[in-house]
C-alpha cells in the first residue's frame, strides 16, 4: 500500500469515527421536547390488579381497612340483590366506594340467568344500581365478572352475553382460572410470584380473592366463602406496597387499567414547537372520549439546567421537578395544547 493510499484510509477511519461519534451523542442526547407515552401510568413498570368477589361482609370489615391503610384501591364485584349485601346496604351505598374503592358487576343474585330477558334483568339492574350509588357519568364504562354459578343455572349464549356486555358498556375482567386466592393461590409468595412476573414482562397482572377471615372481636361463627388468611392478606398488601414504592407497580382497579392501556394505544404525542423557553405538544386519541377519558403519562426532555417544569394544559397547571433531563407528567388527549416552560 502506497502512502498516498495508507493516507486515504486514515483519512475514512477519522470520518466514520466522527460519524459514530456523531450518532452516539444524537442517542445519549434526545432533541429537547422529544415525548413518550410511558406504558403504564407514572412511568410504573407494571400494573397489578386486586378483585374481591361476591360483595360478602368481610370485604368492608377488613379488606377495605388494611387497603386503606396502604393506600391501594380494588375492584369489588357486588351483587345488590345478594343477602350479605341486602343486611349491609348503608355499607356499599355510604362507605366502600368512598374509601376509594371501585365497584364492578357481578349480577344482581348471583343466582345465575334463566334466559335473555332474566339476564337482562341482572345485569342490568346491577349496573344501574351501582351507577345511582357512585357518583360520575351515566353511561361509563364498568368492570364485568360472570358468577360461577352450579351447572345449569346459565341460560344463555356467549353471544348474548356479549350483546349485554356492549349494551350496559361492560369490560369483561381477565379469567378466575389460575389466579383465585385459597382456590389456586395457596401462599403469599405464590400470590407476589404474579406480581414479580408482570414487573419482568412489563405487563399486568392479577388476583381474585372471595371472602376474608375474620377474627375476634367480629362476629367469628361463620366466615365468608374461600376466606382468605388475615396474615396472608396483608403479607401479600405489604409485598405489592413495598414493588409500589421503589416504581415497580401500578396498583389499580379494572376499568382505570383497561382505560390506560386503551388510550395509551390509541394514542399520539405530537411535539408542536420546541426552544429553550418552551415546548409545546398536542396530545390526540381515537379512542371514544366518552369513555376513554383518563390522563395519560408523559415523559418529556428539557432544556438543560430547568430544574422545575410548569406544565399547563386548558385551565389546569402543574409544577414537576426536573429529573435526568425530563419531566413526567399526566395530561388528558385533548384539543388543548400542552405547555411547558421553566417555572
């Protein structure tokens, strides 16, 4: 090789370092305004689901204290034509729901379904009474969990079934199979197992308890049906806590999940215009706005040395500190722009 060829190589190695050079900075160094939906809500790595079943007195007597106590929420699936709920009416109706809890439809007996017209009448009512009972907009999407009733007692086609679900906006849940508490899930590790599981996949998962023990002072001569363990409840509430806590797991109710992961798929983020003064985005969903309406989380890169963002959107306005170059958000799709700027 000659030196004016060795001196042309050197020269193309100088050029493609550079370059990579170049490309290595452009992936360290996002553009400022660069935005991502984060797939689950605050930027949680997973989601993770706790469903009570059958609306029976333990629930509000001690799952409702101990998820209070932690600052979860649940779907409790109620059926208002039930005895246990009959009794403790003044219960579901003043103080469940207002402890922040969400309910779903489970029928109204629990008894099962002659035919189209009796399951009407069940799921239908249900959904009515639990839409008189909690606040918020008629119609709205709301949690579904078919009863598993004897052999016999459910009268009707999956296609009937699914024509009622569309009329009375249902979201069916995920299956009981493999994930019931004391039926299928034995241990507190064996429950935490799912929720180790759904951090690894990044997706969500689940489980359906029916009753709780109950101990002493309250009335012990008879449980709840499949009551689970007071020490492995919380056992299993303080594990979810302490995943919560580090940013691992998004702890919500059905519906609220179902309604992230909808939006967030039919979702786009535009980056309208971008300085170091401000950026702005415009935030748009195909998803139905009447009942796809729950902020999502976004993630945006800022200017260096902002140390607090004020995020503004409509007639709303928040403060968020600046992280490892981004702030994280929540915002609605909306015809709002999204404003961002050094607070």
């Amino acid at each position: 090789m000659g030196p004016l060829q060795r001196f042309s190589l050197i020269h193309l190695l100088l050029i493609l370092c550079g370059a990579v050079s170049v490309l290595a900075d452009d992936a360290v160094e996002p553009a400022i305004g660069a935005t991502r939906i984060a797939r689950w809500h605050d930027d949680r790595t997973a989601a993770f689901l706790l469903m009570f079943d059958d609306s029976w007195p333990s629930h509000f007597q001690v799952a409702v204290p101990e998820l209070v106590k932690r600052d979860m929420t649940a779907t409790f699936y109620i059926n208002p034509g039930k005895g246990e709920y009959k009794a403790h009416k003044n219960e579901w109706e003043d103080r469940v729901w207002k402890a922040g809890m969400a309910y779903g439809n489970h029928t109204m007996t629990h008894k099962g379904v002659a035919d189209y017209d009796d399951a009407d009448r069940e799921i239908g009512q249900c959904t009515a009474a639990i839409l008189d009972t909690v606040p918020g907009k008629k119609p709205r999407l709301m949690s579904w969990a078919k009863p598993g009733v004897p052999k016999g007692k459910w009268n009707i086609t999956q296609a009937q079934l699914d024509s009622l679900l569309q009329k009375y906006h249902l979201i069916d849940r995920p299956t009981f199979r493999d994930h019931g508490a004391v039926y299928h899930l034995k241990t507190p590790e064996d429950m935490l197992k799912l929720a180790d599981k759904a951090i690894a996949g990044g997706e969500m998962e689940y489980i359906v308890i029916h009753g709780v023990e109950r101990r002493a002072p309250m009335n012990t001569n008879y449980q709840d049906f499949w009551p689970l363990d007071q020490d492995i409840l919380r056992a299993l509430l303080d594990g979810l806590a302490k995943r919560r806590d580090r940013g691992d797991l998004w702890i919500t109710d059905h519906i609220r999940y179902h309604q992230y992961r909808t939006e967030r798929d039919a979702a786009k983020v535009q980056v309208v215009s971008a300085d170091d003064h401000a950026i702005r985005l415009k935030l748009t969903c195909t998803a139905d706005p009447q009942f796809y309406d729950q902020p999502l989380t976004l993630i945006t890169r800022v200017p260096g040395g902002w140390k607090i963002g004020q995020v503004t959107q409509g007639k709303h306005t928040q403060q968020c500190e600046v992280r490892d170059g981004v702030v994280r958000f929540n915002a609605t799709p909306s015809i709002d722009l999204i404003t961002i700027q050094r607070h």
